[in-house]
C-alpha cells in the first residue's frame, strides 16, 4: 500500500509539470493564432479600403484620410490606425493612436520592406502591450502603383485572446487535475485490490492450500523452503543440534542439491499378502533395515527399490512394479522387482542367507557357497542395477544400496552411472580377512562394493575387518589417514554411522498408556496382574541366540526359585527364511527347548516361557515392550540390533530394564543396559535377577539416559552424516576433476 502511495505523489507531481508545459504551450499556440487571426483580418480590411487611401493619400487630403482610419478602425479587434508617409512622417492618424507607436518610432522595423521591391514586401507584427492589456502592432505598406506611398500602423485589440488563453488554461488545468483524481483512484484501488489478492494467496500458502494463480508457484516454493529453512534452524536451536526429518531433507537439497534418493534394499517396507478370505492385507517386516530406513526415504521423498515377494505384490502394483506407500499417505515411491522361485532360491536363501550371513556373524553355523547361487547373486544384481538406472532423475543420482545382497551393485551401477553418489550400507557385522578367505568370491566381493563411493558399518572394528580384507585380496592403496580405499584414482570412503531409530518413533503416537499395556498383555496372556513379564523380540534366526536366552531364564529359575510362578518369558518370534534347512532346526531346537524349561518348572497354568511363533505387526510389539519389566537381546553377533533401541524408545514411563548381548553393535551404544555375554548362561540369568530386583528409581535413571542419546542419535543423523560425507567427497572429486582438466589444458598448450 505504501508503494501505491508513492507511486501516487509521482503521478500527481508528473501530472503538475505536465500541466505546466502544456499550459504554456497552449498559451503560446493560441496567442500564434491569435496574431495570424488580427494579421489576416488587418490585410483584408486594407485591401478593402486600399484604393481610397491611396487616392486621399496622393491628394494629400489628410482629413479625408483620417476619416477612412476611423472607418477601419471600427472593426471591433482594430483600437487605432495611423498613415505615416515613407520617410516616417506622420500623415493621420485615428483620434486615440497611441504615441508609444510613433511613425518615426516604427520605422527602423518598415524600412526594409519599403525600400525593398513591392512583390517582396510583407507587413511587419509585433505584439506589445499597452495599460489596457496586451495589443498587436502590425504595418502594412500602401502604394500608387509600384509607388510606395507610406505604411499604415495598426494597433490590434488581443485581450480576446488573453480571455480565450485564460479560459483554455482554466480547462487544461481542470483536464488535468481530473487526469490525476481519477490515475490516483485507479492506482490506489488496484492496488488494495492486488494487496488483498496477495495477502489471499499468501494466507493460503501459510495454511498449505495450493496457490490460485500460477505467478505464486514459484513464491510458494520461495516460502516452503524458507519456512523449512527456519524450521530446521529453530529445531536445531531448541533441541541442541538434534536431527529432524527437515534437517536431514534440507542438508540432502543444500548439500546434494537434491531432494530424492533411491534406495535399494531386498527386503520392500510393505509387502501385500492375500489373505485365506481373499482379503489383501499389508504387512510390514520384521526387519531392522526396514525400521531404519523407512523414516529416512520418507524425509527425502524417494524411491525405494525392492524385491517384490508378497503374494500380492503384483496385483497391487502399477506394470512397471511400482506402488506408492505408506498406503493412505503416498509420499515416496516403491518400485518392485520381480524374481523367479530360481533366482530367488539362488540369490537370496543360496547365496546371501546360506553363504554371506553365516559368513559374516560369528554363530557357528558352516557357511554354504554354490557356484549356481553365485551365477544367480550376479544375474540379480544386475537386474537390479538395471532398475536403479531405470528409476533415477539426473546423471548424478544419490543411491543408497542396502547389506549384503547387494554386494556386486555398486560397480555395476557405477559403470553406468559414473557420476553416481553410492552409498552402501552394511546391516550386518564384516569377517576378519581369514575369515572372509572362506568365500571363493571375496576379491569380486570387494571389487564390487568398491564401486560405492562411500561404505558405511556399524561398527569401527568392521571398518578396520573390511580394509584388512581389501589389503589383503586386492590391489589398492589404502589411505589409513582418511578411512579410505583408492582405486584407479577414485577414493571409497570406509566409515562407521551406527544405526538408529526415527525420534520419536511414530507408533507410540497411537500406543495406549504402559499401564493399559501391561493390563492388556497379561490378560491376553492369561498372567496374574501382579506376574513379572520378560520379553524377547526377533526374527527366528540363529544368531538371535533364542536358545541361550531360553537357557538363562532356565537358570534364572534355578538359582532364585523366589521367580518361579511369577517370572514368565514371552518371546514374540518371526518365522525367517524358512526354506533353509539351518532355519528349520532352529524351530524345532527352540520349540523343544521351550516345551523342556516349561514342563520341568510348570505348575497349576504356569508356564515360564510363552513362545509366540508369528509374525507381529508393530503395534503389537510395542505393546509387548511397554508391558514389560525387562527385555532381554542376547545376539551371538549382530551389527546392530534395533530391538534393543526400540525397547529404550518405548518406554517414555521409564520404567524396565534392557538386558544386552555384549555382542551387539548397540552394547557399545546403550551403555546403561545390563550388559552381558550371552554364551555365559549364569552370568545372563543373574542380570535378568538383578533386573527384576531393580529399583524404579535405577532403571528411570538408565532408561532416561539410554533414551537422551538415542534423541540425538537417531536415524536422521545417521543418514546425514553419511549424505554430509558424500556431498564433501562428490566436491572434492569435482574439484580434482577441474584440476585434471586444468593441467591437462595447460600441458597441451
Ligand atoms: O538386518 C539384517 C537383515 O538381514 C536385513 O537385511 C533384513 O531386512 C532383515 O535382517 C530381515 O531379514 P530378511 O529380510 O531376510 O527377512
């Protein structure tokens, strides 16, 4: 509004100096008509009368002469006339000619013209003015033939046309003064019309409605990233530099200049199952990676590239096999890829469960490696690579490649997409060289993860396993300064970024109260309410060590019998991988092992280990942590363990206790649990004990200072320490890249 205001004040001061120059503009053309007007009128009336004067002029009859003056001074715009002879003398004159215009006075200006030929003579004007107004003074030569015989003098009356010039300004002045109303009105009308369509528009961008006029997209995009931007230093402020969805987005967009990444993972985040009703239900995996990642590839808005496996995966999904998710929100992409029942057997059960994960976790089961899985480890990767080339946007992407399924990935995306970010991501921990030596594929292996230009673990001690590995089988150079492995001239950075959760983590958004929990629970259970509850949450797989934690609570029995008919274990387990014979008898060791403690310590309905051998959603798993009283992960290897950082976020009471494998990548984090060998069946039942003996005030004061850390260790930190670190090392290649061309150029030259 201000601005129409100035805009305003210009316009009326334009319109004032405009009116000026045209009012004498005006005054000019009007007083030039004027003049040629009396000129005109002056040459017709002495035409008129110029035989006559000549006559009385020859004869000398100076009254006579006078006479015919007065008579041409009758004419209204005429005031007087005078005769004056050729040298200058006064012959007549009308009665009132005024003496200022004497013939004598005059006739420095006549002289010219009467001495000149007659066809060349012209009458002389000069406007002048007199006490009475202003007049004009005009002399018109008079001949006898070709005789100049004298000039007459007339003084023409012009306050007519000082009536006519008042009026016209009077006019200009009224046209213009309207002009600059009626501009000032428009401008000020359209300009609060346009400043309430403005302030409309800019109200309904702050609601975060769709802007009305295409001319405030780009606004709209200005503010989002501006309100983002303050929004993140805000949170950033407030909560002492925690990561947020915002940050990790912004530092994604600020850093990588871009907003997308993809994603590539075997297992998908939601897999459709059709149902014995035919329904179609959705699932999500009892997965560590899935729970990590999927706060992650929501904040970037992403892709996610997966193997398609649910039994209506298919159906659910577009022709090219893509599917937005979370179902009922949409905001990010999964692109399934499908496989045949051979390629699966072969790269997923042979090669990366049968052969790479028993290779990589210490949990003595005999690694299995079939050239056929291997053909079939290749053919999927490929297939792949293939998809990520299909699902990027630019020609240097930022692709995330998920565990080891995917060893062989990065090259191969690498020799498609050179200018690629790669940024693979072990779950899982990394042998020691001897170890890895077992694999007839280890320097493919390598060579292939080599291909990322960063590779993240969870651990330090599975960075320094898999840079031994490279020293040991390949040809590289090994910068131990920076972490890093350089290959014909590119560098792949080898870094530790431990593993989080979202923070907070969505589910408790809808969980009910710990104490409904726990009510519920024991009830569904068929428990007294006052019976001390342990849990366990996994996937039915052999380096969970579901046997040793059955064995400790076997123990726990024995040596405090004060637990008995009071102490009961649930463990909530996920069948795994089925198909794999080592899978098998891990379900029946474990069944066994379950039914043995229970009929040896079972009495009336007790039973001291509940084993629920299904898929839980979680839901359900949180309300199984938020009942218990102690939560026990005894991992034999694992390179993380999310349950046990799952267990610390859900209980915002603060009360239970986390009993944790020492084995676990999240021991190193979650100092504040009972740690523990899990192999030392004593030694584990005593910290379920002393667990279960705990005050409240010792497990809040753990629990609260486990559940601080993960604050701000969380999944969005994870992933923007890694996407920092890959924006410094893709500037620093650019930056090298300039300077190989620069001294190339410059050794040419
Ligand atoms: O965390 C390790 C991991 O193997 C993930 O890669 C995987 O998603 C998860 O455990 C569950 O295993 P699977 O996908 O074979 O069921």
């Amino acid at each position: 509004m201000r601005q129409a205001l100035r805009f305003v004040v210009g316009l009326v001061l334009g319109l004032a100096l405009l009116t000026w120059i045209t009012t004498i503009l005006v005054q000019k053309t009007t007083r030039r008509w004027a003049v040629n007007d009396v000129h005109l009128r002056a040459q017709l009336v002495v035409n008129g009368a110029r035989q006559v004067l000549a006559d009385h002029w020859r004869k000398d009859q100076s009254n006579e002469l006078r006479n015919t003056l007065t008579e041409i001074a009758r004419d209204d715009r005429i005031m007087a006339v005078a005769a004056c002879n050729a040298d200058t003398s006064l012959l007549a004159s009308t009665k009132d000619f005024p003496s200022k215009f004497s013939c004598a006075e005059l006739s420095d200006h006549v002289r010219p013209f009467t001495d000149a030929p007659k066809d060349m003579w012209s009458a002389w004007d000069q406007p002048d003015s007199l006490p009475g107004g202003s007049v004009h003074v005009s002399a018109i030569p008079v001949f006898d033939g070709d005789r100049p015989l004298g000039f007459l003098v007339l003084v023409h009356d012009l306050s007519y046309a000082e009536h006519r010039e008042a009026r016209t300004q009077q006019f200009v002045l009224l046209a213009f003064g309207f002009l600059a109303v009626a501009a000032s009105a428009v401008t000020l009308l359209a300009g609060r019309l346009s400043w309430r369509s403005w302030s409309d528009e800019l109200r309904r961008l702050a609601r975060g409605e769709a802007p009305k006029q295409a001319e405030f997209r780009p606004i709209l995009r200005d503010v989002r990233e501006l309100v983002d931007r303050l929004m993140v230093e805000r949170e950033t402020e407030m909560e002492g530099g925690a990561w947020t969805p915002q940050r990790l987005k912004l530092t994604l967009k600020r850093h990588l200049q871009g907003e997308r990444v993809v994603i590539v993972a075997n297992r998908e985040p939601y897999i459709h199952e059709t149902q014995r009703d035919g329904s179609i239900k959705v699932l999500h995996p009892a997965s560590g990676l899935v729970t990590a990642l999927e706060p992650v590839v929501q904040a970037c808005s992403g892709v996610w590239i997966a193997h398609g496996g649910g039994s209506a995966d298919r159906e659910t999904a577009d022709k090219n096999g893509r599917i937005r998710v979370p179902p009922g929100e949409e905001s990010y992409l999964v692109r399934r890829v499908w496989l045949s029942k051979e390629e699966e057997q072969g790269y997923y059960y042979g090669f990366s469960n049968e052969g790479l994960w028993p290779l990589c976790h210490i949990a003595h089961a005999r690694p299995v490696f079939r050239s056929e899985d291997w053909r079939y480890y290749q053919a999927v990767n490929q297939k792949f690579a293939n998809s990520v080339c299909e699902e990027v946007d630019s020609a240097d992407p930022i692709i995330l490649v998920q565990d080891y399924h995917f060893a062989l990935a990065p090259r191969l995306i690498r020799e498609r997409l050179p200018r690629a970010t790669v940024i693979m991501f072990w779950h899982i921990p990394w042998p020691n060289s001897e170890r890895l030596g077992i694999c007839p594929w280890r320097k493919e292996l390598l060579e292939g993860m080599l291909g990322s230009s960063i590779i993240g673990f969870h651990t330090q001690s599975h960075c320094n396993n898999f840079i031994d590995s490279v020293d040991r089988f390949l040809e590289a150079r090994i910068d131990r300064e920076q972490n890093a492995v350089v290959q014909g001239g590119r560098s792949t950075l080898v870094r530790p970024y431990p593993i989080s959760l979202e923070w907070p983590v969505h589910w408790l958004k809808t969980a009910p109260s710990p104490e409904a929990c726990r009510a519920g629970v024991l009830a569904e259970l068929g428990l007294k309410p006052d019976a001390l509850l342990g849990v366990g949450v996994d996937r039915l797989d052999y380096t969970k060590g579901i046997e040793e934690r059955f064995l400790a609570v076997e123990s726990l029995l024995d040596r405090h019998p004060e637990f008995r008919g009071r102490f009961t274990f649930v463990q909530l387990a996920a069948p795994s991988r089925t198909l794999i014979e080592r899978y098998h008898q891990l379900n029946e060791s474990v069944e066994q092992l379950a039914t043995r403690i229970n009929e040896r310590f079972a009495k009336d309905t007790y039973r001291p280990i509940i084993l629920l051998r299904s898929h839980h959603e979680p839901p359900t798993v949180f309300r199984y942590y938020r009942a218990a009283d102690v939560c026990y992960v005894s991992s034999l290897h694992d390179g993380m363990n999310l349950v046990a950082k799952e267990f610390v976020a859900a209980r915002d009471d603060e009360h239970g206790v986390l009993v944790l494998s020492q084995f676990t990548g999240a021991a190193r984090e979650l100092t504040e649990a009972l740690i523990v060998n899990p192999y030392d069946i004593e030694e584990a039942s005593s910290a379920l004990a002393t667990a279960l003996n705990m005050s409240p005030d010792e497990q809040r004061e753990r629990l609260r200072s486990m559940r601080v850390f993960l604050a701000e260790f969380n999944v969005y930190r994870w992933a923007g320490r890694m996407l920092v670190d890959a924006a410094r090392l893709r500037r620093r290649e650019r930056l090298t890249g300039r300077l190989a061309v620069h001294l190339v150029e410059s050794s040419s030259s």
